[in-house]
C-alpha cells in the first residue's frame, strides 16, 4: 500500500487524510475522494511521508482551488512550495 485516503464530513466540510507517500499511480483514487467535495475542503497531511512530482502537483493544485492545508511536515511543505505549477 502507497497510500491510504479516509474522508471524514464535519459542520465545518471535508476532511481528507493522508497517509504514506501521494504517488502518480494513486491520483485517481486522490481525485474520486476530493472531487465530490461539495463545500469547504480541509487537506490533513499529518501523516504523509512523501509524494512523487505528480502527487504535489495534485495537492497544489488542490490548495490553489480553495482546500486548506492542516499538519503539514516541514518537509512537505518545502516541497509543496517547490513545485512547478502548471
């Protein structure tokens, strides 16, 4: 397993959270979960160790489209601030 997504709905919108490395080959199921996000969408990466060039494009475009960002490594977010944007 690369990677586990669990989606939790609160008053406050969707909680999404990862866990173990966001890699190209998992997009789609990253997609399914967050794309039928109606309201307010809240990204908890506390417990993600690491994503391909793919997968931090999807989290950045993610966060440039409105989703907050909660529990973010240091490392991640290095990361996320070096990725090219398209």
């Amino acid at each position: 397993m690369t990677i586990r997504i669990e989606r939790r709905e609160t008053q406050a919108g969707v909680t999404v959270e990862l866990h173990g490395w966001l890699r190209e080959d998992v997009l789609g199921e990253l997609e399914g979960v967050c794309g039928s996000v109606p309201g307010p969408l809240l990204l908890n990466l506390s417990r993600l160790a690491g994503a391909d060039q793919a997968g931090l494009r999807a989290l950045r475009s993610r966060v440039d489209a409105g989703a907050r960002l909660e529990g973010v490594s240091p490392y991640i977010r290095l990361l996320l601030e070096s990725v090219d944007r398209p």
